[in-house]
C-alpha cells in the first residue's frame, strides 16, 4: 500500500488509526440524531455508505482519498455496531435476546481469527485494491440478505427487562451521555469495557514480538489459529447461557484472561503459552456479545433511547481503548520489553475482574430467562 501511494509504511499505517478515529469520533453522535429512524433502514443505510467506503478506498488515486474512504468507512462502522446490538435485542424471541446478540456478534473473532488472514493473503496474491474490492463484494451481498431475510422493527418488538413505569410513562426519545451513564449499572459496564478491551489490545497488538521472544515465531499464525478457535468456543457458550448466567460468564470471562496473561508475563516456555493462548481466546470470545447485553439490559431499565446510546458510549470506549491500547502497549514493549506488556494486559484483566466482582446488582447480574 505504501509503495502504490508513494507515501512511507508510517503514513500507511494511519488509515488503522483515521478508521478508528472515524468510528470513535462519530458513533454517539450519530446514534443520538438517527434514535427515532427505524432500525432496519438504518443498518441497509450504514451498510450502504460502508460499501461506498470500501469501494473509494480499492479505487483511492491517491493517499488523501485513501484517507477520506477509511474514516467515512470507521463512520459507518461505528453507527452500525451501535445499533446492531439492541436490533438484534428487539426482533430476538423473548428470554433469548442475549444469544441473539451473541449471534451478531460472532463476527468480531472471526474476523480476527479468519478475515484478517484473509486480507492479508488477497493482498499478498493481487493487491491491497483487491482486497478492499472483496470487501465491496461481500458487503453488497450482506446488504441483499438483510434487505429480504430481516425484519424491520421501528419501536421494540420485546422488552429485555421490565421498565419502571414511571420511566416508561416519560421515556425520552433520545438519552444524553450524562443521563446514559447515571443509568444504575451502565457506568460500571463502560468501565469495565475501557479497562477490558484496553488489556486485551495491549498485547494482542504486540503479539508477535511476543511470540518471536518465546520462540515461536514460525508458529504465529497457529497461534492466532487456536486463539481464533477458542474465541469461537466461548461465543457458543456465551450464546447458549448469557441469558441466565451472565455475571457467572462475565466473571469467568475477565478471570481466564488474567489468568491466561499472567502466565505468559511469568514464563515464555512453549505449553504455557499454547495454553494460556487457549484460556485467553476462551476469555476474550465471548466478552463482546456479554458486554453488549449487559449494556443494553442496563440500558433498557430507563428505556430504549438509554439502551441504544449506551451501546453508542460502549463502541466509542471499545474503539478509543484499542487506540490507546496499541499506544501504551508500544511504550511498554520499547521500554520494558514483551513480558512487561503481558503483565500490563494482566493487571487491566485483574481490574476488570474486580469491577464485574464488585456490579454484581445493576451491571452484571444472573438473569434468568423463560425456557
């Protein structure tokens, strides 16, 4: 990409960063000005300006153009992921509204585990353009099914948990951030995105030296494979209980990925990292589709204009921690080198552990759903 455009792997780089920036900048605003547009509508629109993105970005004639597709790509991004949680909520039957987000939510680890090297293989083969232009194709296709197989919902077809009445008698048509956050639980819920999803890209961003400082270099993409593999393990757990077990799966979710994390700060000998590679995967999979659900379940208590812009604030923490997590973790690794970074990833996992331990009434509680 860099030599296409003439600019250095540096600037090349930053279309990551203007994709992220374009989501993270975007998603609150955008889900507070479209709360009163039917969902389904909205989706086909984000799904349509995302096609257009990725279109610009395969046919970019220069960096500057490269630059505008990528951020008006993280825009659509971040608007879809906004509302894709709680329209999963509202069209799923009731008591299975978290399963239902643990459904829509898949793609996040398989993207990781099998998008990426896809790309990476497209781009290797015929272009960096083709793989974009893949992307179109994919999302077009994606804009078909939902257009015919979706049900458009405009207000919510099922409430997750009871409203208060007094709430419901006066529910707003749109939440503020403050008014999002005093919700009881939904703070707890963000803090625990920031501090989980920032461990996390600390040392998956720089799992590589990682794995070249245990010797397992050659061994990286099997590595990201059984990661990919437990991620997908635990999203079929997490789909088939968050309904009624969500704090149990929170709290083992944030445990295993402190555990998994310490391990690898303490040794770098092969089993250990294997293993703890497998643990974290099983701890990482399904903490989306949880944090998702507890947000919107949080959310829903004060009414569905809460509910969607707490999955606004949650996608613009999710994006800035990762932003920031590739930041700090590339200042631990020059600093204090690749074991420092996994005992940074276990701490913010081990804070983590302690905020869900401590929300056990509002933010992460045990629902039980009808059978």
């Amino acid at each position: 990409m860099s030599a296409s455009l003439s600019v250095g792997s540096g600037a090349a780089g930053q279309a990551v960063t203007v994709y992220a920036a374009g989501t993270a900048l975007t998603a609150i605003p955008l889900a507070t000005v479209t709360a009163p547009v039917p969902r389904k509508p909205l989706l086909l629109g984000a799904m349509a300006v995302f096609l257009v993105a990725n279109t610009l970005t395969a046919a970019a004639p220069g960096y500057i153009a490269l630059l505008a597709g990528r951020f008006l790509a993280g825009v659509a991004a971040g608007l879809a992921w906004a509302i894709l949680a709680g329209y999963s909520r509202r069209i799923a039957p009731a008591g299975l509204e978290g399963r239902a987000i643990a459904v829509a939510m898949t793609g996040i680890p398989v993207a990781l585990s099998l998008g990426v090297p896809a790309g990476t293989l497209i781009g290797e083969q015929v272009g960096w353009r083709a793989a974009f232009g893949a992307v179109s194709l994919v999302t077009l296709a994606v804009i078909g099914w939902i257009s015919v197989s979706v049900p458009g919902v405009g207000q919510p077809l099922i409430q997750q948990v009871d409203v208060d009445p007094s709430d419901a008698a006066s529910e707003p048509a749109k939440s503020t951030v403050r008014q999002t956050l005093a919700a009881p639980g939904v703070a707890a819920i963000m803090a625990t995105v920031s501090t989980f999803v920032l461990g996390h890209t600390i040392i998956y961003a720089y799992i590589a030296p990682y794995l070249q400082h245990a010797g397992l270099a050659p061994s990286t993409g099997a590595v990201l494979l059984a990661f990919g593999a437990a991620c997908l393990a635990s999203i079929w757990c997490v789909g088939r209980y968050a309904d009624r077990r969500l704090r149990n799966l929170m709290v083992t979710c944030t445990l295993l990925f402190s555990i998994a994390t310490a391990a690898l700060a303490v040794t770098a000998t092969h089993p250990i990292v294997w293993g703890a590679t497998v643990l974290w995967g099983l701890g990482w999979g399904g903490a989306p589709s949880l944090l998702q659900t507890a947000a919107g379940q949080a959310g829903m208590r004060r009414g569905n204009a809460v509910a969607d812009t707490a999955q606004a604030v949650l996608v613009t923490l999710w994006n800035a921690a990762m932003a920031l997590g590739g930041i700090i973790g590339g200042l631990v690794l020059h600093s204090s080198g690749v074991t420092a970074v996994a005992s940074s990833a276990a701490a913010l996992g081990a804070i983590s552990l302690l905020i869900v331990a401590g929300a056990r009434r509002h933010a992460f509680p045990n629902t039980q759903a009808t059978p």
